[in-house]
C-alpha cells in the first residue's frame, strides 16, 4: 500500500533535495497503451529520465525513447547482444585489464532476464498504484541513513553489488527488481556526464515492497544515530506538519558513550 504521508515525512525526515522516484514495468504494449500518462516525447537515456522523474516529471517511455542501449538492454527492453556478454563491449572502452576481466565483470552486472515493453516513471507520491522499484538520489550522510535503516529490520546488506559501470540502470533499478533487494550505487561516469549529478550524489535502489520497513527503521533510528543538529531541524520540520515522534536532544548512542574530542585552536 502507498502511503503519500509517509512519503511526505520521508522527504523531511531525510532533508532529501531530489523526488524519490518510482519505477514501474510494463510488461506488453496493451497495458502500455492503456495507462493515461503522457509519453516521453524525447529519445534519452534512462539515467536522464530517472534525473527527470528526480525533478518533478512524470512520463512513461518504451523502446523508441530509449537513446542509451546499454540501458535498454540491463531493463529488458532490448534484447542483450553478445559482443555485452562476451565483455568485449566494455573492454573496447579501456575499462578493464583483460577481456576475460571484463566479462567477468559483465557475468555480474545485473540484467532484467525477461521482456520489458516500458516503463512508467515519476515521483513515488504521484504514484496510485504501486511502482516495482523506488530510487534515491541522496548525498552520503542520507545514504548511510537509508542503510542504517534497513539494517534495523534487515540486518546486513549482503546483496550490495557495484561496479562504476550502469549505475542507474542496472545497480539501482535492475538489480533491487531481480534480487528483491536494497542496492548502492556510486552512479557511473557516463550518467555524471550526461545528467550533470553534483558530485557529492549517489543512489540508493529497493524494491517497493520494503518501502514500509525502511520508513519504520528510519522512525526507529532517528534518537540513537542522528546527530542533535540534524534532530533539531526534523523538529522544527515536524512542527509545520504536526508530527508527534518524540525526538530527544542528546540521547544518542555516541554522544553519551565516547563523545567528541575538540581540538585546541
């Protein structure tokens, strides 16, 4: 179930500057056709209707939108060649020591393995049906938040794979669908030249179904893990939409264990 409040409180309690963005598949040009949303009247990578979808957009796409075919390929869009499996794609870039790298490498990026008519793509609380996957574009502090939170739950992060190479595509969106899964990604330097991310950005991937958990892990974690000045702020957040958590100023778990050393100036 879709909760726009929760949403709502997960944008503040984070202090996240980007849409959360919700992803769903569609699997035949039926249901493509049949879904109001205006198409993408562009041809884009995937990475950039993720950056757009991050800004307040809302679109579906299908094979002719699709300007990047790795892209297209990792979501099971277009079907994989073997010159991507082989690894001699990637290791005609220079990206890698050896061909057999290479495809080592490519054997573990994570590809959609079934067709794939379209997506459907805007920020998560527009959404009135429940997306497949949910992506974060956060800076690290948010990140490690994110991750503490499923944590609280889900102990270890143990499916966490990355590589620098199809960040958004493949370790934030193919990747959490076909594992079931939160996965990083430090995003990849193809989708910082063509998207503009600051270089402070990185990604966060899951599917939707642990949306729940992860909102109840980052309610639960807000006393022990943030720091005063980042309670303080929620407080004052909470105040504008009457949110009764009850956050408490210097109960934390390092602050009264081995506090802070201050330097003599």
């Amino acid at each position: 179930m879709l909760s726009k409040d929760k949403i709502e409180d997960f944008y503040k309690y984070l202090d996240l500057k980007r849409k959360i963005i919700g992803v769903k598949f569609i699997h035949s040009e039926e249901e493509y056709n049949n879904i109001p949303t205006k198409e993408l009247d562009i041809m884009a990578s995937y990475c950039y209707m993720v950056k757009l979808a991050s800004e307040n957009n809302s679109f579906k796409a299908c094979n002719k939108n699709f300007k990047c075919n790795s892209s297209a390929m990792a979501l099971g869009i277009r079907s994989t060649s073997e010159r991507v499996t082989s690894g001699q794609q990637y290791f005609s870039y220079k990206t890698y020591d050896s061909i057999s790298r290479a495809k080592a490498v490519q054997r573990e990026i994570t590809y959609i393995e079934h067709k794939i008519y379209g997506v459907l793509m805007m920020p998560l609380e527009k959404f009135d049906i429940c997306p497949d996957v949910f992506i974060i574009i956060s800076n690290n502090y948010q990140a490690m938040r994110i991750v503490q939170s499923y944590t609280y739950h889900n102990g270890m992060a143990n499916n966490i794979k990355l590589c620098g190479n199809q960040g958004v595509c493949s370790e934030l969106t193919a990747r959490p669908y076909e594992n079931n899964d939160m996965n990083l990604s430090m995003l990849c330097s193809n989708t910082r030249f063509s998207c503009q991310w600051d270089d402070s950005e990185m990604g966060i991937g899951m599917p939707f179904n642990m949306f729940d958990s992860i909102y109840d892990g980052l309610i639960h974690t807000i006393n022990p893990m943030e720091l005063d000045k980042k309670k303080e702020k929620i407080v004052e957040k909470m105040n504008s939409i009457n949110n009764k958590l009850d956050i408490q100023i210097g109960k934390n778990y390092f602050n009264s264990s081995v506090g802070y050393i201050e330097l003599n100036k």
